[in-house]
C-alpha cells in the first residue's frame, strides 16, 4: 500500500530548508515513502556516518553539498556534491562524513519482493 509523500505536492521546495543539521550529530527526514522505494534527505556532520550494514534494495545516494566516502563492498568510494552513487543491494556498505553534509538517499524496492 502506498503512503502519502512527506512533502506538499506541486510545491517548489528548497532542499537545503528541508533539514537541519545537529552538530556532532545525523538528522534525517523522510520526504516520500512508497510501496516501489522511499526518499529520504540527511544531514551529517564532520565525523559522522552509518557503520557498515546491507540493504535489500539497491539505494542511490545523491550529494547535495558537503563530502562523504562511501565504503562498498570493502571499496571505499568518494563523493562529493552533484555526485550519485549507487549501492548494489545485498552488498554491504558503510558511510563517513569527510565534512558537513546533506544527501538525498533513494531506496528503490523491487515490487515483486
């Protein structure tokens, strides 16, 4: 069952506006969320990251502003804004913050799963 977007539609939206970031710390908002995948926009300060995991689904990330370095299936992987990454499902991967930033993260779920 699909939900609602997090977001008002029709609705030119800054990005940057759509999440602040915590000092010292990760802050996330979910914008869309649907049956096919879901979109969520974080923000990470210096330092900090998402410690290795897998994910069913593939996920693409988006740099917005800042730098990360993304560690896929034990290759680590920089990116910084106006890149996108993608991250194979069932493969692990791992996030660090190589200064503040905010990126957009897409889950894309396969609807036969």
């Amino acid at each position: 069952m699909a939900t609602a977007p997090r977001i008002p539609p029709a609705t030119p939206l800054a990005l940057h506006s759509l999440i602040q970031p915590t000092e010292g710390g990760i802050a996330s908002r979910i914008l869309a969320k649907a049956d096919g995948g879901n979109l969520t926009l974080f923000a990470f300060d210096e330092g900090q990251g998402l410690t290795e995991h897998r994910s069913p689904f593939d996920a693409l990330v988006v740099v917005l502003e800042g730098a990360v370095t993304l560690t896929i299936g034990g290759a680590p992987v920089h990116a910084e804004p106006g890149t996108i990454v993608l991250m194979p499902a069932d493969v692990p991967h791992a996030l660090d913050a190589t200064a503040a930033t905010r990126l957009l993260l897409i889950m894309l779920k396969d609807r036969a799963a």
